[in-house]
C-alpha cells in the first residue's frame, strides 16, 4: 500500500508540462502521456502509482545494492539531519561522518589508496580524476604528460569530462564532445569484436591496442588510463582475465597512471569488495559512487595512491578543485550504514557464493533459447546477447533491434531490465531471492520466445 495517495493523471499531465526526465526523448515522454511514476519499493521489488509490481533486475540504475526499504537508513539520515544537516567552508574544516567515511573506505581499500576525496556523482567523480591526475603530473614537473586513454563504448557520466572520457559517440555528437585530451582505443568485447577468435588471443590484442596508442602520442604525453572493470552501460563487457593483467603491466611500463572506474564495480557486485580485486590489478585512482550508499542519497568518492598524495602535499597550493556537497554529512553517514548492513550481511559473500552462482545458472539456461548468441554473468551482472541467427553474432540491425522488444515484453510481465542495443543486461540488488532470480529468467524466456 502507498502511504500516500496519488493522483496518477494529474501527475503524468505534471510530468509533460513541467519535468524534463535524465537521458530521454522528450518526444517520447510527450507521445506516452508521461513517465510511468514509482512510489514505492520494498526488498527487490518497486511499486507505480497504480499499484503494479514490477521486480527491480537493475537495482535502479545499477545502485540500490541492498535492496529498498531500509528503514535503518532513514533513522541514521535522521539522526544527522538533526545533529548537523550540512557544513562545508573550503576552509580547513570537515565534519565526522566525512572523516569516518574515508577512513572506512582506506580500510575496505587495503593498502594501496588509503586517501579519499568526496563527490556527489560518479560524473563528478570523474572530473576529479581528469583534474586530479593533470594537477599531479603538473607538480611532478611533467605539464605535458596531461592525455587520458580511455575505451570506445565507455562510460564515465554524462558532465563535460565524464561524456569525453567515456568512449560513446552518440553522446560526443551532442555538445561537441570529447573535450581535448582524451583518446579512445578497442574495447575488450570479444561477441562484438573478436567472435570466433580465441578469448585470451583476443583480450591481450584489445590491452595491445593501449601500448600501441601510448607510442603514437609518446610515453611522455600520457597521464592515465581510464577503464571500467566490467564494462556497464556499454551493455556488461566482462573481459577475459589476461585483459586487465596486460593494461596493468603496459601502464606500469610507461609510467601511466591506472584509474579504475568502480561506479558500478564497486562494493561487491562482481563478488569482491572492488572489481579490480576480482581481476588482480592495483589501480592509482579509484571512482566509486552507486553502491557506495545503495543510491539512498548521492554520494560519491574517488580514493588515490600514497604516492599521488605525497606529491599533492609537495606545495602549500590549494587543489582548487571540489563542490559545495563534498563530503556531505547525511550522506556520508548513510553510506556508513550501508556499508555497515553489508558487512553484517555478509552481501558481498552472498553475491559471490549464493545469489551470483544461482543467476549464472538461471540466468546462463537461456542460452539455449534460437534468438540468444551469448550469455555473461559475474557476480550479479549480466547480459543476454540477442542475435538474428543462432551460432553467429549477427544482429537484427538498424529498426528491427530485438533488444527494446524484449525488454519492453519484460517490462509489461512485471520485470524491469535495460536494453541496450541488441544487448539485454541485468544487475538485480544483492538481496535477490532464488525465487525472484528464477522468476527473472522465466519472465526473460517468455519475453524471448513472443519476440521469436
Ligand atoms: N562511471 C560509471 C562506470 C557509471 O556506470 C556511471 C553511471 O552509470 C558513471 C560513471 C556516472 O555516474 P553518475 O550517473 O552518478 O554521474
């Protein structure tokens, strides 16, 4: 039961007249009448103001790892709105749970990036990097050493910085993007660009293509590298293990810094703490954001190396770089708490040895369905490749994609999932049931075989 009432006509006029909705055609939001308007979420399932259940296979947009309606998180946001709301003065100053927070973070961290700055986004995230990472080269007496390799098909959020950084070019062609200074190679996606090609052959000519693009700009021109572990939004491109060793071994070579973009990775959902724990590196800089408070409220962090900071504290200069929500004290202290659930939950252990192998199984039975050509699990992300014919990667192309057909079939069944492309991805809350994950793949087979 909603604890309000809605009127859901009077909304949904509201929302055309009135509301512009993130990354949507505003053509499409008009010919609909309006977005569909949540009201409510429990566990992993969300509710519209109708009434209809819908099971959350995205955890909203790949965030809400806990799952909703924890009410532990509204009494801690409670409890500090009413201790201190907010505080910020760029002047030496900081509050508790900021502190508490980046500590926790070093410690989940390890050794290696024991020094946290706040954000609210993963985009703002990623302008800290780009400006982190040219300030710090700068005070090694290195100004030049300012280009960021990134991938094609990347994503790194949709600010200035973060649409340059990452590799989509549909987002590039609105606002003249990418910014200069930014360069993008392959990315290791072997059903769409190495089919039929040795995986491991495949992923080491994709992590190639980084020293081949390092000697055409020059070693001494090169910052960082930017990638995300598992690929997300680029529709889960989970690489070949040899991959993220190869980059690893080519950026330490040139003494390129290594920035591992965990806005989705991060806290647990490949099955470790961070992605590039799963892959064996040891990144420089790392964005988190997501799951970082569960998406109760937007918070995010990027944590950087000893090194970076030693050089940082070189000179008195301010980093004059940062935002009025850095470090925001409700937020902080509800990512506290999550962070706190999880680990008394054990989640990330569930997504790595009970939810995660049981969706690589529920989910990986769908293999066998004619219009599917691959299917790629790890930890709880996923995605189901829809081909036009079985045992090749050919697509439906331009028009005929299958992919917005069969998530729109799963959406009217009652199960949210994104398409992208010909491509459909999951990333279901760590709290998934068995049941809910079998309830998935069903639905999901179902929505295949109408679209056959
Ligand atoms: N980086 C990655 C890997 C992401 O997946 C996203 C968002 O999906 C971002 C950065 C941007 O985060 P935000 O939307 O919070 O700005």
């Amino acid at each position: 039961m909603n604890r309000r009432n809605y009127n859901v006509s009077e909304l949904r006029r509201l929302d055309v007249a009135h509301h512009l909705p993130a990354q949507s055609s505003y053509r499409l939001q008009q010919q609909m009448g309006g977005s569909r308007i949540i009201t409510r979420a429990e566990g992993s399932t969300v509710w519209d103001a109708e009434g209809n259940a819908i099971l959350d296979g995205m955890a909203g947009l790949w965030c809400v790892d806990i799952g909703y309606g924890r009410a532990e998180l509204a009494d801690v946001a409670r409890e500090q709105m009413l201790e201190l709301p907010y505080y910020n003065s760029f002047f030496r100053t900081a509050t508790a749970p900021a502190v508490e927070l980046a500590a926790k973070l070093a410690s989940l961290h390890g050794g290696a990036l024991q020094h946290i700055f706040f954000n609210t986004s993963g985009s703002e995230s990623n302008d800290t990097v780009l400006r982190l990472v040219r300030y710090y080269w700068a005070l090694k007496g290195q100004p030049e050493r300012s280009i960021i390799i990134s991938r094609h098909n990347a994503y790194h959020g949709s600010t200035v910085a973060g649409a340059s950084l990452g590799g989509m070019s549909f987002m590039h062609v609105q606002g003249g993007l990418p910014i200069p200074g930014i360069e993008h190679i392959m990315q290791p996606y072997h059903f769409g660009d190495g089919f039929g090609e040795d995986p491991e052959e495949f992923a080491l000519r994709a992590a190639d293509a980084l020293e081949e693009r390092i000697l055409a700009i020059g070693a001494d021109k090169v910052a960082a590298f930017i990638g995300e572990p598992v690929q997300g939004a680029g529709g889960v491109i989970i690489p070949h293990r040899a991959y993220w060793q190869r980059i690893e071994a080519i950026c330490r070579k040139y003494g390129v810094l290594i920035v591992s973009d965990e806005v989705i990775c991060g806290f647990g959902r490949l099955g470790r703490w961070f992605g590039y724990q799963h892959f064996g590196f040891t990144p420089d800089i790392v964005s988190m954001a997501k799951g970082l408070s569960s998406g109760y409220l937007p918070i995010s962090a990027t944590a950087v190396s000893h090194e970076i900071v030693e050089t940082l504290r070189a000179t008195d200069d301010d980093f004059v770089h940062g935002y009025t929500y850095s470090g925001h004290p409700v937020a902080a202290a509800v990512a506290l708490r999550n962070i706190e659930i999880m680990e008394r939950e054990a989640l990330v252990d569930r997504v790595a040895d009970d939810a995660g192998p049981h969706f690589a199984e529920a989910i990986g039975a769908l293999a066998d369905h004619p219009l599917v050509g691959e299917v790629r699990t790890l930890g709880l992300i996923g995605a189901i490749e829809l081909v036009a014919e079985k045992g090749t990667n050919r697509r439906h192309g331009k028009g005929g994609a299958a992919g917005p057909v069969v998530r729109d079939a799963c959406i009217a069944r009652g199960l949210m999932v994104r398409a992208i492309r010909d491509t459909i991805v999951m990333c279901p809350p760590f709290v998934i049931t068995h049941e809910e994950i079998d309830r998935m793949a069903a639905i999901i087979r179902a929505a295949l075989d109408e679209a056959v």
